[in-house]
C-alpha cells in the first residue's frame, strides 16, 4: 500500500525486504508491551474489585466498576495496536528506504535491524 503496487508485488517487495535486511523489534516491542502490562493491571484493578463489590451485594456499584475496567482494557488494546501499526511502518519504511521517518530517532531505528 506505501508502494501503490498490486498485492503480488508488494509481498514480492516485502520479501526483498525481509532479505536485505533481518528487522526484529524486540526494544520497540518491549517499550510497547511494558505500558500495555502496566495499562491492563490497572484496568484489572476495577474489573476485579467489581467482582467483588458484585458478590458482596454492592451490584449498581461493582457493574460500574466491572463496566470501567472493560472499557479501560479495550482502551489499551486499541492503543496498543495503533502503536505496534506504527512502529512496524516505520521499521518497514526504514528498511526499505533506508530513510528515518519523520518523528523517529534514527539511531533507534538503525538498531532495530541487523545485517545479514
């Protein structure tokens, strides 16, 4: 889609890609899969204290909280994979392009991929 080229060329390209240079974006994963931990623990937070007010009698209250706690966790999700869309275009652009997107560090980028 970047290439505005039909499917059987841009997985040809993809590939071409893929060959030249080996990306693995364990830091920028790592950093994205941190905040999502630290996201759903605090989501679960009310999720399970809900359930709790739930089974102590408290129903109008713990729904509330129960309600809080999913919309926070499909908050995080959505958030999450915004970002890991991002950072893979980005990898992909860096590394067909040999060019730093723009808003991105150079650096990190750069060690986001190892020769073969």
């Amino acid at each position: 889609m970047v290439e505005n080229v039909g499917p059987v060329d841009a997985v040809k390209r993809s590939w071409s890609v893929i060959k030249k240079t080996w990306g693995e974006s364990i830091g920028a994963n790592f950093g994205v899969g941190f905040m999502v931990f630290i996201g759903t623990i605090i989501c679960l937070i009310p999720l399970l204290g809900g359930a709790w007010l739930i089974a102590q009698g408290t129903a109008s209250l713990g729904i509330a909280a129960v309600v809080l706690g999913v919309v926070g966790l499909m908050l995080v999700s959505l958030i999450s994979s915004a970002l890991n869309t991002i950072i893979i275009a980005a990898l992909y652009l860096y590394a067909s392009d040999q060019e730093t997107p723009q808003h991105f560090d150079e650096r990190l980028l750069r060690g986001a991929f190892a020769s073969r």
